[in-house]
C-alpha cells in the first residue's frame, strides 16, 4: 500500500501540469466588433415648437334673426345650402306696411305740391316768410315717413349678411317669428381661424406669419397648414399665457367651427446640433449617447436634450459637431465595446445569396451508414 501511494500522486500531478500548460498555451479571447449604425453630429436648421390646442372659429359667424314679430310668409333657403351676400332667405307678412307706405306716399306728394305752390307766392311776396317754412316742414316729414315705411318693409325681409354656408333651417312658412326666434346660422369658412394659448414665455419670438400646423381627429393623417395672424394684446394674469390666432385656407370646407385641433407653433429657425432621436438612451432621468471613438471602440456621453420632432432630437449639451455616434444597435452595447458600421440589408442580403449559390449542398446521410458499410462499431 505505501508502494502505491506515491505512484498515484505523481500521475495526478502530470494530469494538473498538462492541463495548466494548454490553459497558460491556448490565446484570450477576442470579441468581434458589434455591428452598429452610426451617424455623425451635424448642425441643422432648427425651428422650436409650441404645442397647444386650439379651437376652430369660423371667418365670419352669425346666428340669424328677425328686427320684428310678424308671420313668416316665405322662406328662400334649405339647410346647409351656400349662399351670396344680400340674398333673401325670409320673408314676412307686409300688407299692413305696404299699405302704411302708399299713405306716406300720397301725403308727401301733396305737401310737396303744397310747397311749390306756396313757393312761388312768397316769390311775389304774397304770403308770409313763416306760412313757407312751416310747409317746408311738413314736406319734409312727409318725405321721412315714407323712408320710415320703406325701412319697416325692408325689416320684414332678412337677407344673408355675407356669403357662406347655412345652417339647420329651424323656421318654417306660417310660424309666428320673434327677435328672440332662430332662424338658421351662417358662416363663412373658407378661409378659418384656430384660437390657442401659449406660454408668456415665447412672447419674444411671437410675429404674425409664423408658420402653424394642425392635426384633426376627424381627419386622421391630414396636416393643415396656416400662419399667424393677430397675437393678443394682453397676457392672462392668473393663466401667464396669451392667446394666438391662426388663419387656415380651408376651401374644401373640412374645419368646421368649434373643431377641436393639436397646433403645432413653429418659432424662428436657429441652428442647433441634432441627432437621431433614437440615438439617445433614457435611464431613468438620465440621457446619454454612444459615441465611437478614434479606436472603434464606444464610450457614454452623457446629454441635454432639448426640442423633439420628427424622429430627431435637439441636443443642447454633451456632443459637439464632427463626433459620430451609434444611431442603431444601442440596446447590445456597453462602454469599451467595439463597434463596426453594420452592412446595408440590401449587400448582406445580396452576399448571402451568391455565398449559397457558390457553395453546393451536401446530402444527408442516415445514421446506420455505417453498419449497411460493414463497418463494425465501435464501443
């Protein structure tokens, strides 16, 4: 037994010896470049956004009413139709005015007769100065109330305002019309405001003809274009904002007053480093970018971001122009990591292909091959 002993340690130590000389023989490891996309920190012309929402307000609005209460004798127009400025759309029972005016009428034709009459005696001094002016008078009233009895008939027809598009007809022929009665809305919407608030803030970079944009849910994917037309006067004291007007083409008629839209305010362009917006990672609050450097390898660089837009990002401190950066393929990385440009997918689709042509493919062989060969096994 103690003949033994020894014999067996020395075959273990020549197993350990071996083994730790084809571990100290066999080279590290290398890792392969990870194959990113990467871009480089430019300076662009860049505008800041203000974002609000904004209430659409027709041109021109008005709910129509009569001046009087008097029976609706006809009515000119049907719901929704378009109509010019000064067309008739009611008309309401006149007899008594027209009667009241031809009366007029006959009484200012007498007086005026009346007048020449006397005229032409106080020409030959035959009446006095007085007895002339008091049927100038009378001439002259006579006159006003035929204007008075033409101004009431006319009262008893109610005409568009301006041209636009009616409303819901809400009157018809026979019913008793008030001044407190509806008769239809008109509005003018070729041309349409949209009503928001912005920051105090951003008073300073304000000016009508800024450029506005707007999105509907009503019309998903569609962006109206616009401008700036009046910024008001006042800040609200308890809000600190203001309220800016827009103005809208709209020929086509799809922004109706009282339509709900997100505005997008663009303010003057300044120049401004931006980026890919999906080249910056979000840890908690913290923001940063891999940037490659002169050794393909990537290290974090901690950023400030600033305005958002479009898939691009404002960055405000931590890069500079000229550096290149990592735009795809973040999520694999870490710092120290090489880094490689990635292939575009058409050059890696198009070399995988010609690999798989060159190379012929080999047909499988089944596993008791080598028994039908007469191989013997192998325990």
């Amino acid at each position: 037994m103690a003949s033994r002993f020894p014999a067996g340690c020395l075959a273990l130590a020549c197993i350990l010896g071996v083994v730790a000389c084809r571990q100290q023989a066999a080279p590290a490891p290398t890792s392969a470049p990870v194959p990113v996309t990467t871009t480089t920190v430019r300076v662009l012309p860049w505008s800041d956004t203000v974002q609000a929402l904004a209430t659409v307000r027709a041109r021109e609005s008005v709910t129509l009413t009569a001046k009087v209460s008097e029976i609706v004798e006809q009515v000119h127009f049907e719901s929704g139709q378009q109509v010019a400025a000064g067309q008739p759309l009611v008309t309401l029972r006149v007899d008594a005015q027209q009667a009241a005016l031809a009366e007029a009428q006959a009484a200012a034709a007498e007086a005026g007769q009346q007048f020449s009459r006397l005229q032409g005696l106080a020409a030959q001094q035959l009446v006095s100065r007085a007895t002339l002016d008091a049927q100038r008078a009378t001439r002259d009233a006579a006159a006003a109330r035929v204007r008075q009895m033409r101004s009431e008939i006319a009262d008893r027809q109610v005409r568009a305002p301006f041209a636009g598009v009616l409303g819901i007809r809400q009157v018809s022929p026979g019913a008793l019309l008030t001044p407190n009665a509806v008769i239809a809305t008109l509005d003018d919407i070729t041309r349409v405001y949209a009503d928001f608030q912005v920051p105090e803030a951003a008073l300073s970079a304000l000016a009508p003809g800024a450029r506005v944009t707007a999105h509907g849910t009503a019309w998903p994917g569609v962006t109206f274009e616009g401008a700036v037309e009046t910024v008001a006067a006042r800040i609200d004291p308890v809000t600190r904002t203001l309220t800016v007007r827009a103005a809208f083409d709209n020929p086509e008629r799809r922004l109706r007053p009282g339509m709900l839209l997100q505005a997008s305010l663009f303010l003057p362009q300044r120049q401004a480093l931006v980026v890919p917006e999906i080249a910056v990672v979000q840890v908690g609050r913290e923001s940063f970018v891999y940037r490659v450097g002169e050794d393909g390898r990537v290290a974090r660089a901690a950023v400030d971001t600033g305005v958002r837009r479009d898939g691009l990002a404002e960055i405000v401190q931590g890069l500079e122009a000229g550096q290149r950066i990592v735009v795809d393929g973040t999520g694999k990385l870490r710092p120290g990591m090489a880094v490689a440009e990635a292939k575009a997918k058409a050059e890696a689709e198009a070399e995988a292909e010609a690999e798989a042509g060159s190379v012929p493919a080999r047909p499988a062989q089944p596993a008791a091959a080598d028994a039908q060969s007469g191989v013997p096994d192998r325990d």
